[in-house]
C-alpha cells in the first residue's frame, strides 16, 4: 500500500506544477528557435515517467510513443486533453510548450506512419 501510495504521488508531482511555463521554455532567448534539448528537459520532466525516456516505457497505462502513428494534431490534443491515466496538460503548460512537445514525441518514433 505504502508502494502505491509513493507512486501515486510521483506521478501527481511529475505531471503537475503550475510554475512548468515559466520554468522550462523551450527556446533558449525570447526570439530564438526552439531548442530540442530544453523540449527534451521537458518531456523527462513531464513525460518520461510513464512513457520512459526513450519513449517506450509503458508505465501507468501509457502507451508506447516508439508505435504511434497518430498526427501530430492528434498528439498535441492528447497533451493538451490528456486521455485514460494522462492528465490534461492545457492548464500548465503553455501552447508553446505542447506544440514543441508533440514536435519532440514524433521524432521517438520507430514506427512509419
């Protein structure tokens, strides 16, 4: 019990945070483009405890992102609305943010859509 307790509040920790927007741009200044390797800080902020780092982990419920073959339209609205254990991240990360996200989620494919 103690166990599920634990993860329970690891996986509300990871997944919450109203500071994400400010904390974590995705772009090194203000004007410049977006930087991979801070999406990447992001997703294993927000996003590698289920889906692992390399995308394939399928902790909680979450599916393989190394299989997908959703749009990046449909990614994004996952992200923002979240679905089954993934909570909706509309509320704390910016559009921004989930764009570069859906972005960075493409490339872990190992799957041809």
């Amino acid at each position: 019990m103690v166990l599920i307790v634990s993860v329970v509040l690891v996986v509300i920790a990871s997944c919450g945070g109203a500071k994400t927007r400010d904390q974590y741009p995705v772009r090194a200044t203000e004007d410049g483009p977006v930087d991979f390797a801070l999406v990447k800080k992001l997703y294993d902020l927000k996003c590698a405890l289920c889906h692992g780092y390399d995308g394939a982990q399928q902790f909680a419920g979450a599916k393989d992102l190394t299989q997908s073959v959703l749009p990046k339209n449909e990614v994004l609205l996952r992200i923002a609305e979240g679905k089954g254990s993934m909570p909706p991240h509309k509320d704390v990360l910016s559009e921004e943010q989930m764009d570069a996200l859906a972005d960075f989620v493409m490339t872990l494919r190992t799957a041809q859509p």
